[in-house]
C-alpha cells in the first residue's frame, strides 16, 4: 500500500464572537495562549478558554460600530522556536479577514504567548492595534536576536501584565515596551498590582481596559484619562500605568 502523508495542517478562524454585524467596519483577532513547544494541534475547548470573556467583552463593545470578533485556531500549540508558528497563524488570520470583510482595520488581542503572536504580527499592514496581555516573552539571550520591535511603528500598542505573574515575567514585556517607545510614541503598559498571570483579581478592570482601547484604536471613540496619560507619558511612567480597582466606572471621563 502506497504511503500516504498527513494531510497539512490549516489554522482557521472561530466563528464570529456574538452576533456577526452585517456591515464589519472593524475587526479584534482573538490569540489564545500557547506553549513554548509543542507539535500538538489544540482543541477547540482550550484554543479559545483564555480568551472567551475577552471576546466577550470586545463584541459586546463594539456591536453598534460593526465589530467583529473571532478568536484564531493554531496549527500548533506551541511557538517552536524560529516556526514562530503562531506569529504565523496570526498573520494568515490577519489577511482571513481582510479577504472576508474588505479593508477594515484589525486589532490583535493575545493572551500569553498569543501575546508574543500578537506583538510579532502586528506589522501586517492590516493591523493598526495590538493588546498583549501577560505576554510571554523569551529572556534575554546574548546568542539570540531580541524580539524584534519596528513592526509595531505606526501601531497603538497596550501591554497589561500582573506584577505578581509566575508564568510570564512582567519585567520582560516592561523591557520591550521601553524598546517599543524607542521607536514608536504609541504604546502603553499597565501594571495589575499584586495580580497572577490569569489577571483573576481584576478582571472586570482588564475586561474594561481591553474594551477601552480598542475602541479607541479601531473606532477613534476617545480613551479614558488614565490611557491617554499613559500613551502621552514618556518611560518608565507610562509604561508602568497601575490599573486602579474600578477602571471602567469611576475613571471614565
């Protein structure tokens, strides 16, 4: 019997978080976590778990300026050193949808090492946003190339990351948000004080953050003060932004 080879493996997109507009005029791509290696195909429960009350969130905030919402499959669960495989799945994502719904601009949302494929996608020329929540990122190599960063010029980038986080180093996202400010003025971080890498304690806050920016980023809707203070401060104060209990009720303008 001739052998036959596995058939290749496609990412895809999930269907569209909440009801689909019928006229998109913007669109989040929702990128789950992964593993620093891994060769296994996700399932479809723990592909988008991390990223189900973002999604959430995101569409029930946008559903009257026509956002659409779909959380990426990956091929692989994990990054897989230079495979970057999903940078790579969040890039085909990117033009999925500029096929799908036309030019609309797209806004990346990764959590963990989505985080990682959000940041490295960002420079599709779709994309004019990135939110990178607890990113994974690699530790500082001397052998190694850095996380590149020009990508992201002409970007609005917000990172969020817990300073109690054990999974994720929170000083290394610190690290390349400085490197990012060095080359693009967009970009803000906030801290999530005493919080882990699920960002649990405070999530309604992060939810409203998320929800805050990207409005700001696809829509033009104008930001809450403590965003537009942190994009207009210069390093280390706006990229160390703690995120007040009560962001999205008290703090709006």
């Amino acid at each position: 019997m001739a052998h036959q080879s596995a058939p290749e493996r496609t990412a895809r997109l999930g269907r569209a978080v909440g009801q689909e507009p019928t006229a998109v005029s913007g669109a989040v791509l929702l990128l789950p976590g992964g593993e620093e290696v891994s060769a296994r195909r996700p399932s479809s429960v723990w592909a988008t778990s991390s990223v189900r009350a973002l999604g959430r969130a995101l569409a029930r905030a946008g559903r009257g300026e026509g956002l659409a919402a779909h959380a990426v499959h990956y091929r692989y669960r994990g990054w897989n050193g230079s495979e970057a495989h999903l940078a790579g799945d969040a890039s085909w994502a990117v033009d999925e949808v500029v096929r799908r719904y036309g030019d609309v601009p797209v806004c990346l949302v990764g959590v963990g090492m989505g985080g990682r494929a959000a940041l490295r996608a960002g420079g599709h020329e779709a994309v004019n946003s990135v939110v990178a929540i607890a990113p994974w990122l690699p530790e500082d190599d001397m052998a190694a190339s850095p996380e590149p960063v020009k990508q992201l010029v002409g970007r609005r980038v917000l990172i969020v990351h817990g300073t109690n986080d054990e999974r994720t180093d929170p000083e290394l996202s610190f690290r390349l948000a400085a490197r990012v400010k060095k080359v693009n003025r967009e970009v803000c971080r906030f801290e999530v004080h005493a919080d882990g890498h699920g960002l649990h304690q405070y999530r309604d806050e992060v939810l409203a953050l998320a929800s805050d920016f990207v409005m700001g980023a696809l829509f033009g809707h104008p930001v809450a003060r403590p965003v537009e203070d942190a994009l207009a401060a210069p390093p280390p104060i706006g990229l160390r932004m703690p995120l007040a209990a009560g962001f999205g009720k008290s703090l709006r303008r």
